[in-house]
C-alpha cells in the first residue's frame, strides 16, 4: 500500500483502483460509469454482461474491507440515461439496501450531467465540483482535473495508465497520477477505457500490478546541452 500527502491530507492508494482517507473513513472512486454495458447494447454492440455487478460487488467488498462510513465518486458514477434502466436501477437499489449506513457523495462528472443524478431513493448526495469536507479545505474533490486556487484538486475523468516494458513484454497498467497540483485516480468500473498519462518531471506516478500499488522512480527533467 502507498500513502502520499496532498493538500494536508494522507490518502492510502488502494490496488483497488480507489484511495482510502483515513481520518475520515472515506473511500474516493472516479468513474464507476454503472450503466456502461448497457448503454453499448442499447446501441447494438455486443458486450460483456455482469460489468455492473462486478463493478457494485467490488466497492461493497472494498467498503467492508475498509470499514468506510462514507464514500465520495469523483464523477461519472452513471454512464448514460441508459443506466437507469430497470435492471440496472434494480441491482443498484439491492447493492444501496446492505449498505444504507454508509454516506454517498457523487460530484458530478461530465457523463453524470448526461446521465441525470441516481433516483433519491438510492440516498446519493449529488454536488459540484470542486467540492471540500469542512475537515480539509485544502483537497478539492474534482471530475475534471484541473488547478485550482488555494487547494489541492483529486480528480478522476482521464482514466490514466502507463506503458512498461518493451515490445511484446509492453503492458498498459491503470496508475495514478499526481502532479504539482492535481492529482488523478485510476478509473474504479470494470468496463471502462484507460488514456496514457503524459509525464512531467517530478510528477509521481503510482502504478497498479499484481494486485498491490507499486511507485515508479522519479522522471527527472531533460539534461541541458
């Protein structure tokens, strides 16, 4: 597990492709984007079933692991108008049920305004970005990852990876990605797209393999000629 400090705040970087807030028992997950699969079949592209129910059996086990009492989706928690359907709605309700003590806090994404915010009943508190908890004004909970004034942003929206290895041993692995000024977790869904991250010096960069969170060495700037 690897801990860094932003904002003035600690955050554990989980392989689960979320970030676990100690003090305050928080779990931080960017682009579910529930409702994914559906919305491509609705389309006519055949695609794999069972991703929402991965996606939702994954954050029940990793809130139980952690004990969370709160969970905030850095955006895009719906993919589309299509995730309100039936089915859908109906194994997200099941999943709320055994877990209606835990607070959930979605800041809207770019696809959650598409998507319109989950049904009340579901008891997801809906916000925009850049949100803060009166704890730690110094981080700001973003979708989209871009600077802000006087605070740390932790974002999710570009689904970054990186490239290791070479030629046939190349593999793309989800990573997050933390620069001078924003940070930017991995996307947590189980049918979602990844994006090559571009590297600056002295960004930190913290990939996720073999189930366990591993930092890569320090880019340093180009030597001057």
């Amino acid at each position: 597990m690897s801990r860094v400090e932003v904002g003035g705040t600690t955050l554990q970087l989980l392989p689960q492709r979320a970030a676990w807030w100690p003090a305050e028992r928080c779990l931080l997950v960017a682009d579910a984007h529930i409702g994914k699969a559906q919305s491509f079949r609705q389309l006519g592209v055949p695609v794999p079933r069972g991703t929402t129910s991965e996606t939702l059996d994954g954050l029940a086990e990793l809130i139980g692991a952690q004990r969370a009492a709160r969970v905030v989706f850095l955006g895009d928690l719906l993919h589309s108008r299509s995730a309100h359907a039936a089915a859908t709605m109906r194994a997200f309700a099941a999943w709320r049920e055994h877990l209606a003590d835990v607070e959930l806090i979605l800041v809207r994404g770019n696809h959650d305004r598409r998507a319109g915010d989950p049904p009340p009943a579901l008891g997801v508190r809906c916000v925009d970005e850049p949100f803060s908890l009166p704890t730690a004004p110094g981080l700001a909970l973003c979708h989209h990852p871009r600077a802000l004034p006087g605070a740390f942003v932790l974002a999710g929206h570009d689904h970054p990876c990186i490239h290791v290895g070479r030629g046939f041993d190349r593999l793309r692995l989800p990573c997050f990605h933390f620069g001078a000024a924003v940070g930017v977790l991995p996307a947590f869904g189980a049918f979602t797209g990844m994006h090559p991250i571009a590297r600056a010096a002295g960004d930190r960069v913290f990939v996720v393999a073999d189930n366990a969170v591993h930092a890569l060495p320090p880019q340093l700037p180009p030597t001057p000629r």
